[in-house]
C-alpha cells in the first residue's frame, strides 16, 4: 500500500554510445538490501529510439530512506562503476506520491 509520503524518481541517464546494455547489467543488480531501506519499485528499462538512454523509475517510503540507500557500499561502489559509463546528460523528477487508482 502507498501512503501519500511515498518518494518517487523518475529518471535517464545518457550513456556513451555501446554501454547501454552494461549500465543496464550494474543497474539490475540484485539488492536486497535497497527494500529493507525502503524501496517499493526500481525499474530499469531502454527504448529503441533512444539508443543512448537508461530510464530509472524508483518509489521509495520516504526521501531519506532514498538519500540512506546512497550511503550503502553495494550503491557506492555501483556508481563509481557506472560513472564511465554516462555521457552527462541526465534528468530527474521527483515528487511524493498523491496517490494511485491501483490501491488504496
């Protein structure tokens, strides 16, 4: 169930050209640890027309339990990785959830 003090992400990341499919493998990387901080869903996903593009979704119970999972070595360690990877260009929006016609 989502409360209305659910944190959402919504997200890409621009690659350099033929790394799409490996920061697509560091983003998918199992983590258990992410849910016993608070994240509800983490999506990673690609379109064709936009080669170059990583799309993140992310809900999590709150913002700081998002601004926790950065503390974590497993994540650390996943953008220090993923960092070469990016081409710079990057967009986020964040919002708290209002609600869903999916669930109370």
């Amino acid at each position: 169930m989502l409360s209305g003090m659910t944190f959402a992400n919504i997200g890409s990341l621009g690659v350099r050209s033929g790394n799409r499919e490996k920061l697509v493998e560091i983003l998918t990387r199992r983590s258990p640890l992410l849910a016993e901080l608070g994240c509800l869903l983490y999506e990673v996903g690609t379109n064709e027309e936009s080669p170059d593009t990583v799309f993140v979704a992310e809900l999590w119970t709150s913002a700081e339990a998002h601004q926790a999972s950065l503390q974590l070595d497993s994540v650390r360690a996943a953008i220090a990785e993923a960092m070469p990877l990016l081409s710079g260009e990057m967009s986020s929006q964040r919002f708290t959830v209002a609600g869903s016609p999916l669930h109370d």
